[in-house]
C-alpha cells in the first residue's frame, strides 16, 4: 500500500495541467484534471472518479464522515473520500498523495483498455 509523506511536501497540490491521474501502483485511470480543484488540504482534492469502478471504497474506523479508498483495479491505498466536503453542497472530496502519477494530456492512458 502507498501512503501519503505530509512532510515530504505534495507534488500535486498546487497542479493543474490537463491530463489524467492515475494509479501509481498499477496505472489504472482514476481521476480527471477536470475534477480536480484547489483546496486547503496539503494533498489535491476531486470531485470524482473517471470510471465507476476507478475506486473501491470502506468505512473509516472512528470516522463517519470519511471512507478508506483504494485503486479499483489493484486495491493500492490511495487515500480517503470526505463526505459532504467538496466545493459544491452535497459534493463529497477526494483527496489523495504519492499513490498518484499524473499523465498530461496526449501522451495516453496506461492501462483503460481491457479493465
């Protein structure tokens, strides 16, 4: 599993370039530079997965307002969703760290074909 380094200081933060992000573990498309946006958070924040089965998704321990979330393909560890917490009311937030690799737009997709 990845974990995210706090103090290594997060290379997608402050990112914005068109493209997509994907598993860092597998390659698997999880995330549009379309939904991402700035946020506080230290880690970059989405509003929502590319695939339906981008992500997998359980109940945080102690926390009910976020779930556990992990690559849909691989089951890599990639971060949590916080419900109820995006830019817009209702929208939930994704926000996730060192288990992403971002692929700029034009240069393909890794691994979408055959999921």
């Amino acid at each position: 599993m990845s974990f995210c380094s706090f103090f290594r200081g997060e290379v997608f933060q402050n990112h914005f370039e068109p493209g997509i992000y994907v598993c860092a573990k597998c390659g698997y498309e999880l995330f549009s530079s379309c939904s991402k946006y700035a946020h506080s958070s230290p880690w970059p924040a989405f509003t929502e997965t590319i695939h339906e089965d981008s992500v997998s998704k359980r109940p945080e321990h102690n926390r009910p307002e976020a779930l556990k979330v992990s690559c849909g393909k691989c089951g890599n560890g990639l971060g949590h969703e916080f419900l109820n917490d995006g830019p817009k009311r209702g929208q939930s937030r994704f926000i996730f760290s060192s288990s992403l690799k971002f692929i700029p737009k034009g240069q393909g997709t890794p691994v979408s074909q055959g999921h």
